[in-house]
C-alpha cells in the first residue's frame, strides 16, 4: 500500500521533528547581594590581619540594615558626627536593600511599610520629613503615589482571582463565621491587653506572657478555630512576617501580627478595606537611601 504525502502531514511531520532536537536551554543564576564568604573569612582564617588603615571613632554601629542606619541618624541628631557604620555587604540595607531585573527595579526583602500608628512617632516624624506624609487641616495624610491598597493584592483560588489575600468565604457559611469570630478576638486583644509598635512601647503583662507560653496553633484550637481557609491563611502570615509556621510562633506574636497594625475583617465586611501601606519599586531600598544619605 503505497501513502500519499500531503503538504499538510509534511509541515506537521517536520514541526513535530524540531520538537523532538529542540534542546532545553541552560539557566544561569546564584544568590544575589549576599556576601557570606566575607562572614566566613574570621571563621576560617581564625584572625584578620591588621587593616591598612586604622582611627578612632566616638561611635561604632555594626550592621547598616534599617536599624543600624536609624541608630546611626539619631546619634547625629543627639550632637554625635564621629560615627563609624559596618556592613558584610557593599551597600547598606540589610534585609531592605533593593535589586534590578532587567534593568526593573524589585525589592531584596523587605517591601512596605506598615502605616504607622501613634507608638511609631519617630517614624511617622520621618516620614514628613522626607516627603511620604504631610500635613492637612490638622492630619495626616499620605502620597497617594507611594501608597499600595489592598485591593492590588489578589489570590488564585480555586480557578478564579479575588480580591485581597483571604480565601473567599460564602455569607453564612463556617469559614465567614470564624473570620469574623477571630476579627473579634483581635480587637478584643488591641481593647483589653494592647499591642503596639515598637514593642518596646507595648504593655507586657501576665496575659502577654500567657499568650507567649502557648503556640498560636494551640491558641486558635483553645478558641474552636480551626476552619482549613482561616488556619491557611493565618499559617501564611506567620511565615512571611516570622519565617516560622503557626505551630512554631507563640500566641503573642500570631495576634501581633494583626492587632499591633490594622485588625482583621472578613471579605466583604463593612470595615475589611484597609488604608493602603506605603511601598516602592524596590521596596524599603528607597528608605535606606535616604537614611543613608549624608545630613
């Protein structure tokens, strides 16, 4: 039986056959801005040799991530200028220093700012200064243009987008119950015990020190919260603000994630749209830029 070639099994024929040499190309890629050989040289040298150039400074700070760089600019303000600032890396910034990705700007860590609230009043200081709030009619307000609102945030789920970060929950349902039912018991947490940032302006009592002995998982099973979607989601929260799992972080610090900033409102809640936090194409690099710049 002899077979007819047709101009059509012809091109199919011949694509399916650069399918079949087409290779994979390779990937190239690494850590990026992280310095780690340096941090080893003391470990594996045992001790450095003298530096080529030696003074005396009024102020050493170790680290030039926001904390260092804000201790750094109070010291200038208290009438310290002889300050030296130490860093493993070439540029300050720690955990808020920027990247570029082809040639787009993207954050290294740390990417937005909670708004900050009456405890943080040397941040919210700044933040005038530097032009990211003003002052209007006797409040405060913010640049719409470096704001983010939580409606741009958007989960897959279940074969469809929504609007926020929160698995959707249908009205009446068990998981809508529980939302709310845990937005209760954050409010009642930020009423009766208070959180705040900086901790170090937060109350710290025999309650706080219960909250502290327990994990959160065993803190929301204490309270009959235990639907899938709302434990998802709360386990999320913890491993991106502690780097630890629900299990893993104390009660404390899974009702400070929320009660020290905004609560939290099931979707569809008159009061679940939150403002919008400050953030930069970078991330916090735009911040530590102007920390680190000269007075």
């Amino acid at each position: 039986m002899t077979a007819t070639l047709t101009r059509r099994v012809f091109l199919a024929s011949a694509a399916l056959a650069a399918c079949g040499r087409h290779e994979t190309p390779g990937w190239d890629g690494g850590w990026v801005g992280e310095a780690a050989s340096r941090g080893h040289r003391l470990r594996d040298v045992g001790v450095l040799p003298a530096p080529a150039v030696q003074r005396k400074a009024s102020l050493l700070i170790i680290g030039a991530g926001i904390g260092g760089l804000a201790a750094a600019r109070a010291a200038q303000r208290a009438g310290i200028d002889d300050i030296a600032v130490f860093d493993l890396h070439d540029a300050p910034g720690g955990n808020s220093r920027g990247h570029t990705l082809t040639g787009v700007p993207c954050p290294l860590g740390a990417h937005y700012l909670p708004l900050p609230g009456e405890a943080a009043r040397e941040v919210s200081q700044w933040l005038h200064e530097i032009g990211v709030a003003r002052y209007e009619l006797g409040r405060t307000v913010y640049d719409e243009r470096q704001l983010c609102h939580s409606p741009q945030e958007r989960l897959f789920f279940e074969g469809a987008w929504h609007d926020g970060l929160l698995p959707p929950a249908d009205p009446g349902s068990t998981t809508q119950a529980q939302y709310r039912r845990f937005g209760e018991r954050v409010a009642a947490a930020q009423r009766d015990l208070g959180f705040a940032m900086p901790t170090r302006r937060a109350p710290w009592t025999a309650a706080h020190a219960a909250l502290d002995a327990l994990t959160f998982t065993q803190w929301l099973a204490r309270e009959g919260l235990d639907d899938a979607r709302l434990r998802w989601y709360l386990n999320y929260c913890c491993r991106d603000d502690y780097g630890a799992d629900a299990a893993t972080v104390s009660a404390w610090a899974g009702l400070h994630y929320f009660a020290s900033r905004h609560g939290f409102f099931a979707p569809g809640d008159a009061d679940a749209e939150r403002d919008g936090v400050p953030t930069w194409p970078d991330g916090h690099a735009t911040l530590t830029r102007q920390l680190a710049a000269p007075p």
